[in-house]
C-alpha cells in the first residue's frame, strides 16, 4: 500500500519560498471561488465576518480586498490563518503593503482552530482540504466540529453563523504532473510516477471527484450546496516549472520509488525533466496548461 503523505513534507522553508510561483497554477481559481461564494452580492450595509482558511500567502483575501467596495470592507472583518507560520508572517506583511482594511492574519491549525464560535459568514478554503489529513474534521470545524483540542477532550466548536457559507477549492487536474510523469517514462528507469488520481490519493483521497464532495458538503449538514469542475489557463517558464515541479520532486519518489531508484534516479530527474522540456517547449519556451478545479459551495442552516 502506497503511504501517505504528511502535509509537513510542505512545510519547509524551501517549499514556502516558491509558493509564490505555486500561485500561478492556483491563484486563477480565485475569482472562480469568490464568485462561486456569493460574498460580491453581500448588501454594502450587512456586517461580515470572512475566514481565508488555510489562506497560504493570503491570495485569496488580496483579490477580496481589492474587488469588495469600501463600503462593504468598512463593515467587515478579515481572519487569515494557515498552519505554516512563515506563511503567516507573509500574510501580514502583505496586509500591512496593501492596506487591507480591519485584517489579522494569525497561526490556525484548521483541524483545531480555536477561533470564536457561531461568528464567520464566510469561510473560503482554497486548496485545502485535498491536503488535510482529516478534511471531514476540518469541515466540521466549519459547520459544527466536535474536535479534539488540548485537554479539553471532545467540544463543539460552531464558526459559521446560521446561514454562514463555506466555499472550497480543490484539484481535479493540475497539468504540471502530467508533465512531468511524461518526461519521466522517456527514460529507461522503469519507474513509477503517479496519475493525478493516484498523487491526490496520498493526500485525502476524493475531493477531486464532484459527487464525492458534494455528499461530503451534505453529510455534514450543508444546505443549497453547488459543486461545479473549473476549468483556466495559465502558463510558467520552464525556469518557473523546474522551480516549482523541482520541490515535488522528492515528495513523489518517497512515496513511490524504492530506496535504490531513488538513489539511482532522483539527482538525474530534474536534468530529465528539463530536457523533456526544452525539447518540446524550447529553451526559452512557455509552458500553457489548463488545470481543472472543484469549486463547492453550501449553507449552514
């Protein structure tokens, strides 16, 4: 049995310094979420309380606060959190350049998150719970979770207000692994290298399936939900993708490889990849893909 991956294996300083590139592939899904969450025909005059879950870099909320009005943004608040505390610290520094109004960014473990019961109008998680070792938990956190925190044993925990909306992303396809498992079965390596099912499966199998999140959504008392596949274009140098292809490189052959492929082949894939690429693309190519998103919305009752 393939194991799974632990989300820490993102979790390093180096991965974090090329999540910037990484938002290339996700950050057109942003406009998709937000629009899909119903938050840009909130009444300028209601009170709003927005959780960007899980919020990475915080690219999500930059698109919220420079397409929401003034007016709205002055009856609002803002809570960034990400279980990544360079991740956070980036977040505020953003807030502080782009002058996010009544904004906090803070550690939260989305599992267990601690923040205030029964208050957020909205929760926006963009691709997340693929990655969260228990996303039902997380959902819950959403909803009503009853979690494990602390000493404190089980306790409800209710962040959504009656009538409250999560909206989620998560991958169906993403056309860099695509890419990469071709230039890897060029070689005479006779190794593995993953699907996209089979890579997501290390993470949380099913949320790249639109029935499966749907029901998940309704399982856990959501109402109205909508669940729709996204598809966008974007487009990295092959300096970006090896930048960003090149940090997930080592989570696949751990997960797939032997101890002697890895020894043997794992220094060699980059050099690999970027022939690959350079011959199909040019050496000053662009690479276009068009990855596809599962985007989710429902209502707390």
């Amino acid at each position: 049995m393939t194991p799974k991956i632990s989300p820490s294996s993102y979790l390093t300083p180096a991965f974090v310094s090329r999540y910037h590139l990484a938002e290339k592939l996700t950050g057109v899904f942003v406009a998709p979420l937000v629009q899909h969450s119903g938050i840009l025909s909130t009444p300028s005059n209601k009170p709003m309380a927005v959780f960007d879950n899980a919020c990475g870099l915080g690219i999500v909320s930059s698109y919220l606060n420079s397409t929401l009005p003034e007016d709205v943004k002055r009856h609002w608040t803002l809570t960034c959190g990400d279980i990544t505390e360079l991740m956070v610290e980036y977040t505020k520094l953003r807030i502080e350049r782009e002058g996010w109004v009544n904004a906090e960014a803070k550690v939260v473990d989305a599992q267990c998150t601690g923040l205030p019961a029964d208050k957020y109008t909205h929760v926006l998680t963009a691709f997340a719970f693929m990655m969260i070792p228990d996303a039902r938990a997380a959902m819950r956190g959403e909803y009503y979770y009853w979690f494990r925190c602390g000493y404190f044993g089980l306790i409800p925990e209710v962040k959504l207000t009656s009538g409250g909306v999560l909206a989620t992303s998560t991958w169906r396809n993403s056309s860099w692994l695509v890419i990469m498992k071709e230039a890897i079965e060029t070689t005479a390596w006779n190794v593995k290298f993953p699907t996209m099912k089979e890579f997501l499966a290390l993470h949380n199998e099913g949320w790249d399936d639109e029935s499966f999140v749907k029901a998940r959504f309704e399982e856990e008392g959501f109402e109205d939900v909508e669940v729709t596949a996204v598809q966008r274009e974007t487009s990295l140098t092959i300096s970006e993708f090896m930048e960003v292809g090149g940090g997930m490189i080592p989570i696949v052959t751990g997960a797939f490889w032997t101890p002697e492929q890895r020894e043997k082949y794992e220094a060699k894939a980059p050099v690999v990849i970027r022939e690959y690429l350079e011959e199909k693309f040019g050496a000053d190519g662009v690479i276009r893909m068009e990855p596809v998103a599962v985007l989710a919305v429902g209502r707390k009752p």
